[in-house]
C-alpha cells in the first residue's frame, strides 16, 4: 500500500512551506508501508536554530490551514 493521496497533498503543502523558509535538502519519504503511525515523513535542513523554527512554525501554520493538526512531533 502507498500513501493515500490526502498524505501525499499534505506532504508536498509541508515541503512547499519549509521551501518558502529556505529550508534545503528536502525529502518526503513515503513509510505508509512500514509503520502504522504515518504514511510519509517530511525532512529538511536550514542553516541555524533560528530558522529551523521559523520552519517548523511555517509547516505547523501551513498544514492547520488545511485542517490538518499534528498529532506530535519529533526534533527540530
């Protein structure tokens, strides 16, 4: 099984907000196969601690403006 379409629109609605932030290195890697909790991660860089919140915050905005709330995240 892959990710369902709506994972996918998501992940790419997170790429595109890190993009905006000048994240770099993004990759959305589809899991929906291996784990039960998720379909896709989404992982990207930025350059300092400043800007990987500014990342963070934008992904987070972006992704409630589409109804989507996150469960719980790892890292930053």
């Amino acid at each position: 099984m892959t990710a369902s379409p709506e994972a996918v629109a998501l992940s790419i609605a997170a790429a595109q907000a890190a993009s905006d932030k000048l994240a770099t290195d993004i990759v959305a890697i589809d899991v929906s196969e291996k784990l039960v909790i998720t379909d896709v991660f989404v992982l990207c860089s930025a350059q300092n601690e400043r800007q990987v919140k500014s990342v963070v915050d934008a992904v987070e905005e972006r992704l409630h403006g589409l109804g989507s709330k996150p469960l719980r995240r790892e890292g930053e």
